[in-house]
C-alpha cells in the first residue's frame, strides 16, 4: 500500500464502469434502517431505527446481534474486532466484541469540549468535533488527554449537517449533508472539499472512497483521483462493498451479490 502522505490528489481523471455478479442471498428485514456499514474483513452491520445492531457475514449468515436502547449517534465497524459507537444523549462510548457478546462502556470526560457532536475512534484515540465552536480536537494518552485542537477550516458548516466522520489511512472524512464530504491531515488541517451535496454515507474499499450517487456508486482513488462508476441494479438505500460483495441494503431486505473491484 502507497504510504498516506500522497494521499488525496483527487484530480477527476478517468471514468470506467463496474459490473456485479449473480445473487448470492436475500435477508428479510423488518423495520426502518438506520445505517448499514461494512467492517475491513468484509462482515456487515445493520443498525435499525430501534437500536437492534445485527452483523452478517458475506454469505448472509447472521453471525451476532445486540440491543441498543436507541441507535447510535454513530457506529464504526472498524477492523472487526473492537466495533465503535457515540451516543450523544449520554456522551457514552462503547467499544463491542467481534460476536456483540461483551462490550466496554466509557464516559466521554466532560472536560474535552463543550458540546461534542460527533466522536469517532482514531487508533487508540478519539477525534470529536465540538459544536460550541466547530472545532476538532484529537485526543492523546489513550483519550485520557485532548492532545491538542484545530479550529474549523474550508467551507463553513452547520453542526446539525454533519452526520458521520471517520478516520482513515490517518486522515479524516466528515460527512456534510449540505456540502458533502470534508477531508482533514492527522492535525485537522483542511485538505480537501468533495462537493456531493445529500449524501447519506460514504465508506472505504481499499484505497478507494465510495459514495452512492442516484442509481449507482462513485469509486474514488484517494491517491490518483481516477472516479470508477458501479451501476446499482435496483433502488436501495445503502450500496456496499467489499473485495468479494456487492451489498444492497433496504428498509424491507438485504441482498448480497458477487463482486470483484
């Protein structure tokens, strides 16, 4: 893997489609999704309206479930084997096990911000962006400590808009639904803006950042800038994927394909 400090060139280079396999299985799904997201192995998690979390393998097998109260305010699958998820309410964290039997809770210590509106993992630290000011403050000592602090730069941003971040190749993604996705370097210095308005998620496939945009997904090389395009086959709310699948995630189903990047 290219080292993280080329990343994001991001120049528009080239167009190539995509194309999915055959069927591989149906899950039934009842209630309202919440959020659907893939871990790096490739087992996915759906999070429902109710707070009921279930993970899947590449199959469809359902290999582990919990029960939240609500869901949270955001949940990252991570590598696998210590899934993530911020309640905002509460400020609590809780870090689960890869078969959701045991988890670890923590307090988010008052002390790091005002008002935090989004924490996600970063290594063994947390970025949290603060509300009162904007600001993103990464923390240090294994999140005993705010390491230090960085003041909101590139497009201005309305709190309540941003809805998802996560790090990744040591860089962080913060998802704006009015402005899309804001890119900072590992000391919250702006990098780069990808103006895709209304987006709902992103994730990862590799060296790529993916996005559903309409009736197919936007593959993005984070190094290169080159944009590959995946038809979807049918309307869904969340787009998938992983180096075997192609996972489309409805309020009524999920339907798991064959796939190769």
């Amino acid at each position: 893997m290219r080292q993280p400090g080329t990343i994001l060139i991001l120049t528009f280079t080239a167009l190539t489609c995509l194309g999915q396999g055959k069927l591989i299985s149906t899950i039934p799904l009842s209630g309202k999704v919440h959020f659907a997201s893939v871990d790096r192995p490739g087992d996915l998690y759906i999070i429902m309206e109710d707070g009921l979390v279930r993970k899947f393998d590449l199959n469809g097998k359902e290999i582990a479930s919990k029960k939240f109260v609500s869901p949270p305010t955001l949940f990252d699958p991570r590598d696998g084997t210590l899934s993530f998820a911020y309640f905002r309410d509460h400020q609590r964290l809780e870090y689960l096990s890869p078969d959701m039997s045991s988890s670890t809770e923590k307090q988010l210590p008052p002390e790091f911000t005002v008002y935090p509106w989004q924490v996600c993992p970063a290594r063994n630290e947390l970025w949290i962006l603060d509300s009162a000011d904007l600001s993103l403050k990464q923390t240090a000592g294994r999140a005993t400590t705010v390491g230090y602090e960085a003041k909101w730069q590139g497009k201005p941003a309305r709190p309540s808009s941003i809805t998802f971040m996560r790090e990744y190749l040591n860089f962080l993604f913060i998802l704006d639904v009015d402005n899309g996705i804001h890119v900072f370097n590992n000391l919250g210095r702006h990098i780069r803006q990808i103006d895709q308005p209304g987006l709902k998620y992103f994730n990862f496939l590799g060296e790529e950042l993916y996005y559903m945009q309409g009736q197919s997904v936007q593959l993005m090389d984070l190094y290169t800038g080159e944009l590959r395009q995946l038809a979807i086959p049918k309307p869904c709310t969340f787009a998938l994927l992983t180096d075997q699948r192609m996972i489309l995630v409805s309020d009524g189903k999920v339907e798991f394909f064959e796939f190769v990047p």
